[in-house]
C-alpha cells in the first residue's frame, strides 16, 4: 500500500484535503457531524462548533489513510508509532492485565484504533471484539493485520460473546468499541453527552459476571505527523455498579471522558443518536 511508505506528515496533508472537501460540500459527513458536535456542545459557539466540525473531518481523513500503514507495515513499526511515554492511566492498565484478574478496555472511535489495538497487544494478549464487514475479503485482510501482533478477533454474536467471557475468566484482556449503536435485545438508553443514546449493556454484563477490571483508551494523534500517545484511563466507578442503567450510564461517562481529551478527533460522522426512545428520526438525511 502506498499509504504505508509515505510518512505520516505527508498522509495528513492529503487528509486535509480530504477533510476541507467533505466539509465545503454538503456531505453526509458534514451534516451528521454538525448535528452531533451541536448535540452535544449546545454551550459551544457557532464559530467553535465550525472549527470543531472542519477538524473532525480532517481527523477522520487521517484515520482512514493511516488504516494502510497500521496494517502494512511491520508489527514494531506500527507500534513505534505510539511513543513511549507512560502515563500513570497506562501504568496501572499494564498493573491490571498482569495480574491476572480480567481487564477490559473500552476503546471508543477516537482517533486511530487500529494503532491503539496493535500497541495493546504488544502489552498483553488480547481478544477484540469486532462487527465483521461486509465484504468478505476486506475481512480476511483485516483479520490477517491484526493477527500479526497479540490479538485475536471474535465476531459479535452468541459465539464471539462466549469467546470474550471464556478471556476474562482466564484473566485476559479483552477490547471493544463501546460507542456503536447496538441491536434491539442487547442496549438500553443512557446520557451521552446529556443527549439519550441507545447503548450496548454487554460490558456491563461481562464485568457482573467476572468483576473484571475496566479502562478506557485511546491513541491520541499528537501534530506535526509525530505519531501517537497512548492515553488509558480507569473508567467510571459507575460502570461496577449492579443496577444496570447505571453501568451503562457508566459506560458513556466513560468514553466522554476521553473524548473530551481529544474533542476533534472523535468520529462525529456516526449517527450515534440515531434511535431515540420516542421512535422520532433524529437525523433528517
């Protein structure tokens, strides 16, 4: 892959160009983007939800031509893309997956997850838990990069599940993307962002049933093309709680708590509002 050659000072400057023209033109991207980042930002002025909106774009422009390198290049290379600075959050990750007691990580689409997904299994073995594409090749290569480094991918269903609870018992580390719009059996609606968001309860039933440890994460994009740095964070006592709203409602306060560290790189563009409790369609495009 090209991507994998060129640096990634280089990568970003396509990525702005990409970012501008899918903000100039009246993209989906665009829209959905603006929507949430009001949503959710109602204090922020006109002007700052622009800017917010126009960096967003161009940060999902980066994510998306970084892909090809993560996955091209060799393992360490990729790793070495995150720098090595250990942060007191990362310490005691490192602390709990070594323990043997059961970890997971919430990794929300914050800024590059594949890279943050390679850098963790360096640390520890573990098993991610993943929504396979549609197209049955890009599976296949995603599944390949992956494999390279200490990660075993498990599908989201009935079988995957029992996959990531059989890692915890065994006192491993398991990841997944708590931040994508569940099926109807498997969430239930919580604040995020003080906006109601239908969200995924299956962490909050892992940890019920392992007592397993929970951080949050992400590999920050750092300016200038100088890499990442890997910012790991306990996650909401909430999310231990056994009420179950409130662990959701956990949950969510724990992916905002790392979006708000890194407010343009998050993935605006997903229409994480999309079910309302009222049935009302809350995007109009």
């Amino acid at each position: 892959m090209v991507s994998a050659v060129l640096p990634l000072s280089v990568l970003h400057m396509f990525a702005r160009i990409w970012g501008a023209v899918l903000y100039v033109f009246p993209t989906r991207s665009r829209t959905t983007t603006l929507i949430n980042l009001n949503t959710c930002f109602p204090e922020k002025a006109k002007n700052e939800i622009k800017v917010l909106a126009k960096q967003s774009l161009k940060n999902t422009a980066c994510t998306a031509l970084e892909m090809g390198k993560a996955w091209a290049l060799p393992v360490d290379k990729t790793i070495a893309l995150i720098g090595s600075e250990y942060s007191a959050g990362l310490q005691r990750f490192i602390a709990a997956a070594k323990s043997g007691q059961g970890v997971i990580l919430l990794a929300p689409h914050l800024s590059n997850w594949e890279v943050l997904g390679f850098y963790i299994g360096e640390i520890h073995p573990t098993t991610y838990l993943y929504q396979p594409p549609k197209i049955q090749a890009l599976d296949v290569l995603s599944r390949k990069a992956r494999s390279r480094s200490g990660i075993s991918m498990v599908p989201t269903d009935r079988k995957g599940v029992a996959q990531l609870l059989k890692a915890l018992q065994s006192g491993e580390v398991v990841a997944i993307l708590p931040d994508q719009v569940p099926p109807n059996e498997s969430g239930v609606y919580a604040p995020f962002f003080g906006q109601q968001a239908f969200t995924m309860t299956l962490v909050s039933k892992l940890v019920q049933r392992t007592k397993a440890k929970v951080f949050s994460g992400f590999a920050e994009r750092l300016p200038g093309g100088k890499g990442f740095k890997a910012v790991i964070q306990e996650a909401s006592p909430k999310i231990y709680s056994d009420n179950l709203e409130e662990s959701v409602a956990g949950l969510n306060q724990s992916v905002e708590e790392c979006v708000k560290l890194a407010i343009s790189q998050y993935q605006w563009e997903y229409k994480r509002f999309r079910r309302q409790p009222s049935g009302a369609k809350f995007y109009k495009h």
